[in-house]
C-alpha cells in the first residue's frame, strides 16, 4: 500500500502511478539569494497527498499541520530553490525538459533543491556552473545528488518530467525520484536516486 511516508519508494515500485494537481505561481514564495549568480527561493508550502488512484497531489496550504512539503516553481534564467528539512520532507518540482536538479546539504538537517534551468545552446550549462561554483562555493553548501533530465522527454510518449525528493531524517537518506508522465499524468519512465543524507 503506497503512502507518503515513502513516496519516493514507492514511485520507484510503481505504487504510486502519476501525478495530479500542482500549485499555480501565484502562492509562491520569493525572495533571492543571489542575484549575481541568479538563483532565488520560488515555492509554495504544499500540501502532498495520494489520491485513491494512487497519484500525487501536492495543494497550495498555509503553514500548518497539513504542510508536509514544498512544491517548487520553475523560471527560465533563474536556478529556484526550496529548503527540505524534517517538517518539509518532500519537494517536489515539474516542468522539467532537460534542467537539471540538485540537492545540497546546507546545515545539519537542512537541504537546498533546486531547479537549474538549462537552456539550448552553447551556454546550457551557465546556471549550473554558477551554481555549483558559486552560490554552493560561498554558501558552503555541499552536493548530495545531482541530477539531469536530458532525453526523458520523448515526442508522443512524455509530456512532462517531475522531480521528488524525499529526507528521510530517522534514515540519514535522501531519495530522489525523476518522473517523466504522458499527456495524462501517468508515469511512463522514471530514474531513481537513493544516496546518504
């Protein structure tokens, strides 16, 4: 029986079978942390749930108990973050179609995910490095995963690519899904990552 105590998991076994309805920009919380090498906070507190049909939903909430996650938002320039701690143990974050996703460690019990945006061309990888070299460099955050999502989209076959990220404190793990959906939201492929916290 899939739950949200493991999610990822459970993705990863196939119990938990697409997504559902996602928050809209307009709950979302921004503030930058550095403009020089574009990368700001751009979430909403969420609320993720399993639908009887087994898919995830993840529903704008105001802090409280409901609130055991984030959902982040996409932009193109910028790298959006969201911190995944043992309150908000999940992010979850969609729109993905060749950006890249990481998860840093920022503090004991504290993550840093975010959503590296990654145009085409020969600068696809600026935000990354600015990332990676900088923000990370003078924030002293450190890398736990790192991963890309180049390919997952397939012409007629995937229409969207999610990722899940999911701290399990007791564990010392961190469990990060990448989930490409069809038109209707069902998982048709997904990479799995299992690494310490």
């Amino acid at each position: 029986m899939p739950s949200i105590a493991t999610l990822v998991d459970d993705f990863h076994a196939g119990t938990v079978t697409g997504v559902g309805g996602m928050p809209d920009s307009s709950t979302a919380v921004e503030n930058e942390i550095s403009g020089t090498c574009r990368v700001k906070y751009k979430y909403s507190d969420a609320a993720a749930t399993l639908s009887g049909t087994n898919r995830l939903s993840c529903a704008a909430a105001a802090n409280g108990a409901q609130v055991n996650g984030r959902y982040l938002f996409f932009q193109d320039d910028w790298t959006t973050a969201a911190d995944m701690d043992a309150t908000h143990t999940i992010v979850v974050s969609g729109k993905f179609s060749g950006c890249m996703w990481k998860v840093f460690r920022a503090g004991v019990g504290l993550y840093k995910c975010v959503h590296i945006a990654r145009p085409g061309g020969a600068g696809s990888d600026a935000l990354v490095n600015l990332i990676s070299q900088g923000t990370a460099v003078q924030h002293k955050w450190v890398e736990v995963q790192s991963i890309p999502t180049t390919g997952m989209i397939q012409p007629g076959v995937t229409n969207e690519v999610f990722l899940v990220s999911q701290y399990h404190p007791a564990a010392s793990r961190i469990k990060t899904v990448a989930i490409a959906v069809n038109s209707q939201g069902l998982v048709v492929n997904h990479v799995y990552h299992d690494d310490p916290a």
